[in-house]
C-alpha cells in the first residue's frame, strides 16, 4: 500500500517536473519518504501514510518542514483526510499516479540549508543510482 | 575497456569520501563520464580516455573545467600517458580500483554555478536512481 502510493507520488513529482528521490536520511534521524527538485532547485518532500495509525504514531512530521520549500502528505484515496492538518498539502495517489489536491505553502529556504540540502539529496541519490 | 576504468575510478572516488554519477549530461552538449561531490559540494569530474585515438578525436575536454572544481583523466595502466597534459589530474584505474596519480589544480566555481551544478547533479542522479 505505501509502496504503491509513494510509487503514485513519485509520477506526479515527475509530471510537475520533479526528480523525485526516495528515503532521503536527515540530520534529525528522520527519513524523508519522497524528495523531489525542480529545475531551480526548489525541494519537496512527501510523508507517505497508509492508515490512520500510521499518522497517529508519527507526531514529529512538522520537523521535515525544515528541510524542503514545500511539503505534502501522500496519502491513498481511502485514507481517512479529516486526521490530516488542514493547512498541509496534500497528494492522493495509487500506484498508476496521482493528483495535488491541497496545494502546500511555499517556505523558502535560506541559502546556506539550499545548498547543504542540495548536496545531501544528490549524494543520497548518486549511491542509489551506483545500484 | 572504458566500462572497467569508469568502475575503477567510481571506486577511487568513493573511497575519497566522494559520491559518483555516470553520464552528466552539460549545458554546453557534452557529457561527463563521472562526476563526483563531496560531502561539502565539492565537485569533481573524471574524462574516461581509453586509448590514444579517443583522446586525440577529442580537442574538447577543457570545457569540463566549467562546471567542476577538480578534473581528471582517467585511463588504464597501458594508456600512453605523454599524451595527456602534464598540469592536468590524472588517475590510474582497473575495474577493481585504482588511485590518484597525479592531483588536479582545485579551481573553486563560484556559489552560483556551484548551485546549479549541484541541481543538475541531483535531478540527473535522481532519475537514474529511479531505473
């Protein structure tokens, strides 16, 4: 299930022109489930949640919100949205693809965290694509 | 033969703490057979040369040096290595390793082609990543 829509998400990364990389490790322990660049360097990052228990254990989402420009939940079209934050984006998605149906408030980043989080991503994403 | 001494030196540069990609594509047309950032941004490339006609065809390689802050060459133990300009990088490679014959000059790109070069490097590393 959660593969199928972070597959989903990933289409719809790549159809707003996104590079979507998956399971991106941050400085505070987490692990981003989607992060995706445009051409200009934007970030977003996508938490995939499956199920209600799935949202209910994880208070901690907002810390991603350090990392990317905009940020999205990804959920199935079956997820209950009503738990999700009114003023978070949001994406349902199955594995075929998907469709932004909240949009996200754009923070930009500074500067300095751009680039540490530009570097970051693409490392993570050269050792994946090595195999 | 190409194939081994790009292995070889992805290997070299990641035991230089450094994360590799094949097959940058550049603004100017060109493609960089490695690219490699450090874990602060720093960017190297390596031009595979397999054997003296491939270097001779190729009058081309210095525009590398705009978008990296280090360049090598990288050919095998049996490459003619008078060829190769004497103020240039130059690693030794098989497909199992190699090492760092010569260093390169370090000529720092400055914070905004820095900026795109790291977007260009994770977009492309992400869609690899992908398969």
């Amino acid at each position: 299930m959660t593969a199928a829509v972070t597959r989903g998400v990933c289409r719809v990364m790549i159809e707003m022109g996104y590079a979507p990389v998956l399971e991106l490790s941050l400085p505070n322990g987490r692990r981003a489930d989607v992060t995706a660049i445009s051409p200009k360097g934007e970030i977003v990052m996508v938490e995939v949640k499956s199920c209600r228990a799935d949202f209910d254990v994880d208070s901690k989402w907002p810390e991603y919100k350090e990392y990317c420009d905009r940020f999205y939940f990804g959920v199935a079209e079956d997820f209950p949205r009503d738990l999700l934050p009114e003023d978070e984006g949001l994406i349902i998605a199955d594995a075929f693809g998907g469709a932004v149906v909240r949009e996200s408030e754009t923070a930009s980043l500074a500067g300095a965290r751009r680039k540490t989080a530009l570097i970051r991503i693409a490392r993570h994403a050269a050792f994946r694509s090595l195999g």
